[in-house]
C-alpha cells in the first residue's frame, strides 16, 4: 500500500489538475486563487496526513491548514483538509471501510476545538451564524456531534454524519464507472465530478449563490451525462457551455464542495490500490476545449 500522505497527494494533485467545469485546473486559475496554490497545498498537507493515525483528527486538521497557510495566500483545501483526515486516520494496517467508524465514533470536543480553530484560521467562506455550536464560538459538542448539526446543510459535514456515505457508495463507484468506460483518468475525475454534482447540490455554490442555482447547476451536470459525456456527439459542447456558465459572475458558482468529495474519492481508490501504480490511464485528449 502506498503510504497514507503520498495518497492524499496524488489524490489532490490529480484532482486540480483535471479540467472539471467550474473549477481551478492546469489551464484555468481565478484571480485570488491558482492552480500553482493547489499543488503548493498537497505538497504541504502531505507529510501531516502521513501521521494522521498517530494523532487526534482535529490535531491533524490544524496542523494542515497552518501547513497551507504558509504555502498558499488564500483558502485553498479546508474542505480536503476535513474530508480526507478521517480517512487518513485509519491505520495503514486496517481495512479502511472498517476502521472509519471507529475513527469518527471517537472523536470528541477537543477534536472539535482543534477543527474550528482551523476553520477560522482558514477564513472558509460564506459560513453564516447558527443558533447551535457556531464556528465564532467554543464548541461543547463532539467534532461528529457539531457535523450533524450542519449535515443538512454542508455535505462534508455530512460525510461525518453518516459515515462518509456519499463518498463511499456514490462518488467511489462513479469514479470506478469512468474508469472502467473511458480508460482515461481525466474523463474518469470529470465524470465522477459531474456525478456527485448531478446528485447533490453544491453546498459552496449554496453558500455563495443560494440553493436555486445549486440546483439548476446539478440540473446542467445531468444534462450533460445525458446527452453520453465524454463519448455522445453533443455531449462535449454541452460540457463546455456548462462550463463557461459556472465561471460566469466571477466564479461565484465554483463547484469547490463537489471537488473536495472527489479528492476523498480519490484517496480511497488510491488507498485500496483500485488504482495501479505506475499509473495505466492516460489523461484525456476530450475535453481540450474546456
């Protein structure tokens, strides 16, 4: 097995790197945030995941946003920082769809301190006030307990919540199918990218623009899988229409919570050597346009 922190970086490296709609990639950058900012934070996040089955989860959550913090100018992978942790955190001896359980039922309040200390520190945004356990303020809850309560709103807080569900058994096997159909590892990212965000609204885009245009946002997501993406003849251009739609308006409709989900997909594919290394998919030619 490869070790946990040379996962968790291929993982992120391969996800900036594909041409997802919307996102920041090798050949698109936003104004406050590059695709340079994302290779600099996996390569900084790497070594502290590697030794996320000796410490706390919140510990090691802290310690990765203040690693990105010294190689990156803005927010670049809080989201990646809380999903792929917990994964990391089961021992490399332990099956992972075991060992997670495990590791999330026994995060406690400290884990919760050390966790919102890095979401603050990581100045994640568009978080409104809530009522309960509010990011402004100490929590009293457990880190899992405090991601319950935000589970309706935030899909990685879900992850917590219900045991990574959409990670494992939803995301993981689109990632699978695209592999398996395309036999190039960016057409296999885009379409399990396209998936999860056909699937669930993006909570980022939420935060940022409302449910609404989440939603019409996984409404053009499945328009495009319909019309046969990568391979359907219309397909493409549906692709790159979708595209220019999320980057409109100053990228306020970036799908970076779809992104984060893929980035943990990826992780797990890595860690159960679903995927062989050296690597056997090819990057894409398809999506060139984008």
């Amino acid at each position: 097995m490869l070790p946990i922190g040379l996962c968790a970086q291929l993982a992120c490296i391969w996800e900036a790197t594909a041409r997802k709609p919307g996102n920041v990639h090798r050949y698109a950058d936003f104004a406050d945030l590059t695709y340079l900012d994302l290779l600099q934070s996996a390569a900084a996040i790497a070594p502290v995941l590697n030794a996320a089955s000796l410490f706390g989860v919140g510990k090691i959550v802290l310690e990765a946003v203040k690693a990105t913090h010294r190689v990156a100018p803005t927010n670049t992978n809080l989201g990646i920082v809380l999903l792929l942790t917990p994964l990391a955190a089961v021992p490399p001896s332990e099956d992972l769809r075991r060992g997670l359980p495990r590791v999330l039922d026994r995060l406690d309040v400290a884990d919760a301190r050390m966790a919102y200390e890095a979401i603050r520190l990581a100045a994640a945004g568009g978080l409104g006030r809530v009522p309960e356990q509010d990011i402004r303020e100490e929590p009293t809850k457990s880190l899992r307990e405090v991601m319950a309560l935000a589970a309706e709103r935030d899909l990685i807080a879900r992850q917590y919540a219900n045991g990574f569900h959409e990670v494992l058994h939803d995301g993981v096997p689109a990632l699978r199918l695209g592999l398996e159909q395309t036999r190039y590892l960016e057409n296999a990212i885009i379409y399990g990218h396209l998936h999860l965000l056909a699937s669930y609204p993006d909570s980022l885009i939420v935060r940022k623009r409302g449910l609404a245009e989440a939603e019409e946002a996984g409404r053009r997501a499945r328009s495009v899988l319909a019309l046969g993406w990568p391979t359907g003849g219309e397909s493409q251009q549906a692709l790159n229409e979708f595209d220019r739609w999320l980057r409109a308006d100053g990228h306020g409709r970036n799908p970076g919570t779809t992104a984060d989900l893929v980035t943990a997909c990826l992780f797990v594919l890595l860690r159960e050597a679903t995927i062989d290394l050296p690597l056997q998919f090819r990057w894409s030619a398809v999506s060139e346009q984008l």
